[in-house]
C-alpha cells in the first residue's frame, strides 16, 4: 500500500480525500489518500514524514502553501512565479514543489467555462494565494489586460508587483475596491473571476446581500455584468450570491468545482503517472457535496 494525502488546517470537509480516493480505486490503484490535519507548529515534522518510501506525495492547502516552500528541496518554474506550491511529488525521498491551482483554472476556464482568455480583457477581483495562481495563468495564456481589484488595496498592488516581470504583453493594473473603479475595468472585459472568500458557506452573511458579493451591488445591477462569464472559485455553495445575481443580470456563470477536479487532476497525473479520470472525480466531489447539502 502506498499513501498520498492533503496537508491543511483546520482541514474541515476537505473534497480531496473524496474524489482522489474515487480516481485511485477506479484505476485499482492499492494507494490510500488521506486528510493529514497539520497545524502550522507541526508541518516541518508532516514534510520529513513525506520523504517515507511509501508515500507518494501530497497536496498543501490552506495555511501552508507558501510557507511549505522552504521545507521543500526543489520547485519549479511555476512556483517561484505564483510563490505558492499545491502539490508535492516524493521522488525517491527528495521533495518536489509544484502548484496544479494555475492549470486548473485554465482548464475549467477553457473547458467548462468555453473561454479562452487570450487577447481578453479580465477583471480579477481578490489578491491571496487563489487570486495570484488566477493571474499567474491568465499572464501565461496572453490575456489583453487583467484589472486586480482588492478590498485591501495594497495587496492589489503587491500582487501586480509580484506578476509584473510575467506580464509581458498583457497591461497588467491595481485598481481600488470603489464603484468608478470596478465601472472602469468592466469596460470592454471578457471574464470577472472572484478570487476572494466573499460569497462561501462559512462567510455567508445574512444580513445584507451586499455584504455577500465581492463585487458592489450597484455595479451588477447596472448591467456592467452582461454578457461576461463570470467566474466564481467557490465551489460551496455550488451557485453562490454572486453568481445568482450576475445571471439575473444577463452574465454566464461557472463554479469553482470544475477548477478544483482539474487541478487536482493534474496532481493526479504527477503522482501516479496515470492519466486522471475526470468523469469520476467531479461526480465523487458533486455526489459529496450534494450529501452535505452544500
Ligand atoms: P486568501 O485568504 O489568501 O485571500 C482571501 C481574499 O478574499 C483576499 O483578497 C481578501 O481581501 C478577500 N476577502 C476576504 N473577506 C473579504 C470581505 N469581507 N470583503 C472583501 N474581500 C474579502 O484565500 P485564497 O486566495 O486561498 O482563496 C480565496 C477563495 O478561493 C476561497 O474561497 C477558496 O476556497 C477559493 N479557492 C478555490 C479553489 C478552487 O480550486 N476552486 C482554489 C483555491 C482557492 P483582503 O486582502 O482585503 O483581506
């Protein structure tokens, strides 16, 4: 038996585990992938655990993607760009660091999404991990432009900074979280991608629908929104308020599970050398999440 397994914290109703598990057994493949709950003070210790000769490799979440970097001994190109790793591969007790999230949204983008972002304008809203990987692949796919628009802006900003020597031709721009602003870079654009938590089951607010949508109600409500596809990466709840409201306002919407299979697709292949069944890994992730009601 060998193991693979997701490195999180909190790791609350992780999909990995469910749908990895579904590709490896239909494949027959005797590999068990497991939730590994690592809070920070404990991840040094979980990575020596990796270089065992019976695991495979891993994926990182949530709050270690970056900060595992260090612990690794090699990571690609990818990585250094997006200053995130997703996924660790054990080759005969070395660490390799990669990052399949970037993959992933262009796949679901092109794929399930029907876009192909090259020479598009794109309207990013968020600046974390999520929101850097989105843009590091929009950049690699020759988008025309991408607007990133943060509540916080000097995290807008830094990340421009950080994906500027990437840009090459596309005209790569911060701009604040205010109206005007999000009126001026909806102009002409193709995509918006919500890369902030704005809109997930643990944020939801009911209190006001505003406070439920990353982007100002009086902007989707003003049409700024037709015709774009609108791309959310939260995946629970599968149509989030935005989402919802970007339809009614004439826009295509897509979630965030096609982006999750996909990257995690990707992991797939990099661990077992085995093309992924996707089929199985979206309807094991949706059939999960439909038993949770998400
Ligand atoms: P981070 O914590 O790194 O970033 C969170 C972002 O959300 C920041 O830009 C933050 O803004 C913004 N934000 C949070 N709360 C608010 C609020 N109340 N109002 C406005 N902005 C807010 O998270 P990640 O980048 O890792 O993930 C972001 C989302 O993407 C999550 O929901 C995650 O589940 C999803 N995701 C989905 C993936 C998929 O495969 N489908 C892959 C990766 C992520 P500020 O800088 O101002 O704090």
């Amino acid at each position: 038996m060998q193991y693979l397994g997701v490195i999180g914290h909190p790791m609350k109703r992780s999909l990995s585990p469910v749908f990895q598990q579904a590709a490896l057994d239909h494949l027959r493949l005797d590999i068990a992938y497991q939730a590994w709950p690592t809070p920070p003070d404990g991840l040094e210790t979980r990575i020596i655990g990796l270089r065992a000769p019976a695991v495979l490799g891993a994926n990182v979440t949530i709050p270690h993607k970056e900060t595992v970097i260090p612990l690794l001994d090699e990571v690609d190109d990818l990585v250094r760009r997006v200053g995130a790793v997703n996924t660790i591969v054990n080759k005969d007790g070395r660490l390799h660091g990669h990052n399949t999230d970037v993959n992933g949204f262009l796949r679901a983008l092109r794929q399930d999404g029907g876009l192909e972002p090259a020479g598009q304008r794109v309207v990013v809203t968020g600046a974390g991990g999520a929101a850097h990987a989105v843009v590091a692949g929009l950049l690699q796919a020759g988008a025309a432009s991408v607007c990133v628009i943060n509540r916080t802006f000097i995290r807008a900003e830094k990340l421009v900074a950080d994906m500027r020597a990437a840009a090459g031709a596309t005209k790569l721009q911060a701009l604040p979280d205010r109206p005007e602003d999000w009126r001026k870079a909806l102009n002409g654009a193709a995509l918006l991608v919500n890369c902030t938590s704005v809109g997930s089951e643990g944020a939801l607010s009911d209190s006001a629908e505003e406070k439920n949508s990353p982007v100002p109600l009086e902007i989707v409500n003003s049409g700024a929104l037709a015709g774009l596809l609108v791309f959310d990466l939260i995946y629970r709840p599968a149509l989030t308020p935005l989402m919802a409201a970007a339809q009614r306002a004439g826009a295509r919407v897509l979630g965030g599970l096609p982006m999750l299979i996909h990257q995690g697709a990707s992991s797939f292949q990099m661990w077992t050398g085995r093309e992924a069944p996707v089929d199985i890994m979206l309807t094991a992730a949706q059939d999960a999440l439909l038993r949770e009601g998400a």
